[in-house]
C-alpha cells in the first residue's frame, strides 16, 4: 500500500484510540505531526502544532466508543519529498449521528517516514 495511505489510516487508528479509550502514546501521536503541522478545522479555526498538541492532551479518553472510518483516498499529488492525500472520514459515537468529512492532507518526508505538514477539513452535511 502506499506509504501515506498507510500513515493515514494508521494515523487514525491512533487517534481513535487516544480519543476514545485514552490509549496509547502521546509522545508518539504527536512525533506523525511536522513542528510546522498547520491545520484548518470544520468551523474554520486554524490550528498549529502547539494547539494540537493542547488539543490532544486535553481530550485523551473524551470520547468514549468513537469509531473513525477512513476510506475513499485519493493521490492527488506526489513528488520526492511528499505528498498530498485525499480522503472521507466517518466519526461515530454512540448515541450521536455520524459526522462525514473530507479532509486533504499535504506530507513531508522525513528520514523516509510521512509527517502531516497540512489538514484541511471540510464538513459533509
């Protein structure tokens, strides 16, 4: 599979986990993310890495029972030192409606391992 395809799909079975059961390693959640990491959210707010980072250590185990589903991806662009990728991803928690996005994420390359430099979320009504 490709490399990225991977890191994406790995990337959110990381975060699912995080989120929902507050498992796993946030030091090793955070190192997928550049130092640069930019993000666009679904309300429009911009986030960076630090804000990530507070975003993560703030809602570990907040959402119990969160299933994310991640398919549909798509190569928009690749070249020697990343790629962009994109993608729909499905958000369940029980008891509430799914939530749908489609998200394009720009990679780097570093050391030969994918790191997200760039999230943009759209929200799919």
């Amino acid at each position: 599979m490709n490399p990225y395809f991977t890191e994406v799909l790995q990337a959110h079975v990381a975060i699912e986990a995080w989120l929902g059961k507050g498992d796993g390693d946030i030091n090793a959640l955070l190192a997928r993310f550049s130092p640069d990491y930019s993000m666009i959210t679904l309300t429009g707010a911009a986030l960076n890495h630090a804000q990530l980072s507070e975003f993560f250590l703030a809602q570990r185990g907040a959402r119990p029972g969160l299933d994310i589903i991640v398919d549909e991806m798509r190569l928009l662009a690749e070249w020697p030192e990343g790629a962009v990728v994109r993608y729909r991803e499905r958000q369940r928690l029980p008891g509430l409606t799914q939530t749908t996005r489609w998200s394009t994420a720009l990679f780097t390359l570093q050391a030969g391992l994918p790191l997200w430099r760039h999230l943009h979320e759209t929200l799919q009504s």
